[in-house]
C-alpha cells in the first residue's frame, strides 16, 4: 500500500509538472535567462553543424581571433549536439533533453530523501516539493548547463549520506564521481563538496587505530576525481575575458547603498519566492528549528547543514555584486543543502501528531498553485529584457540569406540573442558605436553580407548609404541591411 501511494505521489507530481510546460517544450528561447540560453544554444548549434570537438565550445561572434570560448566543460550541450546529429535541430529536442535530465534531478531527491528517512512517503513527497520549486520548475526546460549541474549535485548529496550510512566503497565512488561532473558541467556547484571535507576533518578525530588509513582512501578518491575538474579550469579561466563573475568583489563594486539594495531584494523576494515559495520557505525554517533541537539532520550531523549553507551564503556574496536582483539559476547550488531542512520537516510530521499531517499536507496541496502562479509569465518575450521586435519577427529574420552568411549586429550586449534568432554568425557590437570605416571592412574584408540595426544613430551617419544596397526587411525598430560588398560577392 506504502509503495503504490508513494508511486501515484511520484507520479502525480511528474504529471502536473509535465502538464504545465507543455506549451513550453516547442517555445523558441525567448523569456527569463533569454541571454544564458542562447549562448548554450550556440554551444549546441556549433557541435551539430561544424566541429563536434567537446573541447571546442563556439560562439557565434568572430570580433576576436577565433570564436572558442570555453567556461563550464561543455557536456550538456554537446550530449544535446550528438542527439541533434539523429533528430535535426529542433527546439523541442533541445528542451526535452533538458526535461528529462531535470527528471534525472527529481529521482535524484527521491533516493536522498529515501536514505535519510528509509521512508518512501515521504521521499515521494520530497519529489513533489521539489517539483514545484519555483526555480528549478522554471529551468526544468531551460537551455542551461546549471540544470545538469543540479542534478549533479542532487546525486552527490545522495551517495554522500548513502557512503556516511553504509561505508561502501561502491558509494564513496560514485560520490566523487559526481561532485567531479558537478564541478565541470557548473564550478559554483564544486562548493557541495565541502560536506566530504568536513567528513575528513571528522574522520580525523576518531579515536580508532586505522583512522588515518580511511582519511587517506576517503580523500584520495575525492582527490583523484577532482583532478579533471581542476585541469579543465586551470585551462579555461587564465582566457575569460570580461567575465564579472570571477571579479566579484574585485572590481567594478557597485558601492555599500546599492549592494544592500540587492541584498534586500534576494533576502526578501528572490529566496522566498523564486528559490523556495511560501509553503516551501515554511518548511525550511521548520527543518532549521528541528536540526537545531536535534542536534543532528536525521541521522547525520548538524554540522552537515550549516557548514555547507554557510559556505553557500559566502558565494551568494561573493556574487550578488554581479548577479544583483535576478539570475535565480546562480543560487541553484543552495537546493540540495536546502532539501536537507525540508526533508527533516516532512519527516517529524510524519512522526508526529495529526494536525502537523494536516499542515504539511496543506502546503504540498498549495505549492503547484503558487509556483504557477509565480513563474507563469515569465516565457513571455517582455522578460528577455530585449528589443522585442527581434522576437516577434524571428521567423522572417530566420529566412533572410543563409545560415552561412555572416552579418554584423547592432546593440546586442549578450553576443548571442540575435545571432541566434537571426541563426548566423557575425560581429556583434554592444551598442550605437560603429564606424563607417569598420563596417566598410567588415564587408571588404571579413566577408559579411547583412546589417541588423535598430540604431538610427549609426544609419544616420555620414558614409553610411554607401555601405548598404537596400533594406531587404524591416520590422519594428529594426531594420536589416543588405551591404553592398555582399551584393557584390553574391
């Protein structure tokens, strides 16, 4: 009986989830983290159409020498790419890969919450929790490596506390295995791993004779797999450039008045209402008091709570110089120590009176509805924080030329949104600025064909109507150029 409510809790939870994205799944990028996805996209985009070298993650803007650029090791997008090579490049593909991986995530919780409480209730009700984070519901289709991170990470945690109950090696492997692919598919997601830190310095203050033998197996494993992490970063983070997100604090500080604007806004809107939700954030607090009182998270220690969440928090300052007041898939790290508190919630009012039954279950019954409710809206194109005429002409702007084609784009700061709705590669300039006498050798030189402008500060300067044939599409505020030297080289 246990096990068929547990199945139709599971069930049910995967069900609404997949009803509530179905108009989702064939959806272009468009909407929150527009500018994340779409440089994923062309991550994926370059590994199905040119070279399928998993080091050689692409962009599609050639300002520089090449356009490799290589931040998280590209797994999800190139696994993508590889299906991509059988179906066809589908948007649906894309999203329902990313879908199943975040199903990956929700069996993932399932077995934590089954190791700490040997109960699949209340592990079912942990997917259903989790289903309905606002969050990860929101990136359960997203184009972003976060997700696989996540799951990931979600996994790490469950062979962590699987290893501190049973001492297999079996679990202890598969714990470094996957912190190892945490860290390279994400490096915020590496910070889980100080839960194997803190069980080394425990291991050391055991008074038995062979303790020094399982702190070295214990760290060496972990060590060992590491190593691929830290290989790959050492390569990659000496080439970012104007990446502020390893700057931090370091440069560019928005100053003491604005930062404590920030903090405001996540303390009091982003992790009550887009990491967890209402019902959620009840519970965690609820989970916190329990480990408090108990001194201890089911079976393992307090200390495998807070160290982790303060460890997280230092990030989560670290960053909110750069993130300010959105990009919630930064703090996506904080669910698995989150899940902790609510799974420990769960589980004393299982064990508990009716009337803690009949909150908690209140509360499950509310959270798809605020979730919904919550992240509904945010496909819409108004929430790329773009120029919207680039959207809503996506399908003409697709047509014009070839694929091949290179053009030159016209106040696109993400050097990805309209390359990508425009599906070429090209040079990309952030804003109004751009010479005549660049785009002369944009098109002389480097070979580009077309214009996407919506400056008419650039269109109006001197020189320009010598550059450009005709106007081969207009929409809105921006117009796209046919440029005379790709006339010329048709």
């Amino acid at each position: 009986m246990n096990n068929i409510r547990a199945l139709l809790i599971v069930v049910s939870a995967v069900l609404i989830s997949t009803f509530l994205h179905l108009h989702v799944f064939t959806l272009p990028i468009q909407g929150k983290d527009t500018w994340r996805q779409s440089k994923t996209a062309w991550n994926i985009r370059y590994f199905v159409r040119h070279d399928a070298n998993i080091l050689n993650p692409r962009q599609p803007y050639l300002n520089g020498e090449d356009n490799i650029v290589r931040y998280e090791f590209p797994l999800m997008q190139w696994s993508i790419a590889m299906v991509e090579k059988v179906t066809g490049e589908h948007v649906i593909v894309m999203r329902l890969m990313v879908y199943l991986i975040s199903l990956l995530t929700l069996f993932a919780v399932f077995k934590l919450a089954l190791t700490l409480t040997d109960n699949k209730d209340i592990s079912a009700i942990a997917v259903w929790i989790f289903a309905f984070m606002p969050t990860f519901f929101y990136n359960a289709t997203s184009i972003m490596p976060d997700v696989l991170a996540l799951c990931f990470g979600m996994f790490y945690v469950l062979y962590f506390f699987k290893h501190l109950k049973s001492n297999k090696r079996s679990d202890l492997f598969y714990a470094a295995l996957f912190i190892a692919l945490a860290g390279l598919a994400k490096l915020p997601f590496i910070l889980l791993g100080i839960l194997s830190f803190i069980r080394a310095v425990e291991l050391m203050f055991k008074s038995q004779p062979n303790r020094w033998q399982e702190v070295f197996r214990y760290a060496s494993v972990k060590a060992l797999a590491l190593l691929p992490v830290m290989a790959w970063y050492a390569m990659v983070i000496p080439e970012w450039k104007d990446n502020n997100i390893t700057d931090g604090f370091i440069t560019n500080f928005v100053g003491w008045p604005l930062f404590k604007e920030f903090l405001k806004n996540q303390i009091y809107v982003n992790f009550p209402t887009e990491i967890l939700n209402i019902p959620a954030l009840l519970l965690f607090f609820t989970g916190v008091f329990f480990i408090i009182k108990t001194k201890k998270i089911l079976f393992g220690s307090k200390i495998y709570f807070f160290i982790p969440l303060l460890v997280l928090f230092m990030y989560f300052f670290y960053v909110l110089n750069v993130i300010r007041e959105g990009h919630e898939y930064y703090l996506m790290p904080f669910y698995p120590i989150l899940m902790l508190a609510i799974i420990a919630t769960v589980y004393q009012a299982w064990q508990g009176k009716m009337v803690a039954k009949i909150i908690v279950g209140l509360l499950l019954i509310a959270m798809p509805f605020v979730c919904w409710n919550q992240e509904k809206d945010y496909w819409d194109v108004k929430y790329a924080y773009f120029n919207q005429d680039f959207f809503n002409c996506r399908e003409e702007l697709e047509k014009i030329g070839t694929r091949d084609d290179k053009a030159v784009f016209i106040n696109d700061e993400s050097l990805a949104i309209l390359p990508y709705i425009a599906d070429k590669s090209g040079y990309i300039f952030w804003n109004n600025h751009l010479p005549v006498l660049w785009l002369k050798d944009m098109y002389n030189s480097l070979g580009a064909r077309y214009l996407y402008s919506d400056s008419r500060i650039i269109e109006e300067q001197e020189g320009f109507s010598e550059c450009v044939s005709e106007i081969v599409f207009e929409c809105g505020t921006l117009k796209v150029y046919k440029l005379k030297g790709g006339e010329e080289t048709k």
